[in-house]
C-alpha cells in the first residue's frame, strides 16, 4: 500500500513537467520555475535529500532544514535575478549533492546550528542558479513561487519516504543517500 502511495505521489509530482513539452503556455514564469528543480538531476537529488535528512532529524531540526533551504534558496534566487553569480557554482551544487547525500547515507545528526549553516549554504548556490536561469519575458515572481513550491514538494516527498516506511527500512534510505552521493562525485569530476 505505501509503494502504491508513494508511485502515486512521485507521478503527481512530476506531471507539471509533461505541461512544459509545448511551449508558450506559460508567461508568468510559474511552471519554468516548477521544472528547474524537477528536471536538473543535481537540483532534485539534493531537494529529496534534504527531506530525507530532515525526517532522519530529531525535534525542531525536522521543520527547521527545510524551511532555511527554501527560505536561503529565495535569497540565492533574488541575487541571481540581480544577475549576482557566485564563483564555482556549478562545482558547489556538485558539492552540496555530495554532501547532503553523504549525510543521509550517515544519518547525521550534527548540532541544529551547524545543520542549519550547512543547509543555508547549500540552498543559496541553488538559489542563485536558479534566479541566473530566469527565462526571458518571465516574471521572476512567478518564477520563484515555482521553484519554490517544487523545492518544497521535493523536500516534503523525501520527509513522506522516511517518514512512511517501517524502521527496518531505515538502511534503505541510507543507501539511497549513498547512491546521491556518488552522483555528487560524478558531477564534481564530469
């Protein structure tokens, strides 16, 4: 029953995207700013591992990741719409891949303040590649509420996978945090 829940929550969540293969529906910018986070492998893997850390938290770190990612990725987005573009910052998503899948694969648990710094780190290089990929004759409000509200649909599907399989299933998502991990290194090196 959870798979079957859990197939369907992914389908839904990834259905905006099929709205993008024509274009020209879409002048506020809204579901450009939907696809960013679901379509770049690099965005997504660190999007669910922040959910899957987060549920892996204990206490008010489980709200407060996701929260600062969304709230710090903004941040990063206003600066790129200011065409503000951090060095390395491809190379730093690559990192933040690495990192946020290595602390799922450990199930880390370091202090909330240093949690948060790392998290506020990771969503601002996020962020501000989002806001330098502003589609042309896009409103940037429009745009950021999509990229927005997939990060948080992101970050929340990750939070349910934990949340909803049994304990036993706990090495799993370690694994899966592993598996982005790896992926992370492939980017850094490609």
């Amino acid at each position: 029953m959870h798979t079957r829940r859990l197939s369907l929550a992914l389908a839904l969540l990834l259905s905006p995207a099929l709205a993008l293969a024509h274009p020209g529906h879409d002048t506020s910018g809204m579901l450009a700013g939907v696809a960013h986070p679901l379509t770049g492998l690099d965005h997504l893997l660190a999007m669910l591992a922040v959910g899957l850390w987060a549920a892996q938290q204990r206490g008010a770190a489980r709200w407060a990741l996701p929260l600062t990612f969304v709230g710090a990725m903004l941040v990063g987005g206003l600066l790129g719409f200011a065409g503000f573009a951090l060095p390395f910052l491809e190379a730093d998503i690559a990192a933040s891949v690495l990192a946020l899948g290595l602390l799922v694969a450990l199930a880390a648990r370091p202090p909330v303040s240093l949690a948060l710094a790392l998290t506020a780190g990771f969503a601002l290089v996020h962020g501000t590649a989002h806001g330098l990929e502003l589609p042309d004759l896009a409103s940037p409000w429009g745009y950021a509420a999509g990229f927005v509200a997939a990060t948080a649909a992101l970050h929340a599907l990750g939070y349910a996978v934990v949340r909803l399989l049994p304990p036993a299933a706990a090495p799993l998502v370690r694994l899966a945090g592993a598996a982005s991990a790896g992926v992370g290194v492939w980017l850094l090196a490609s």
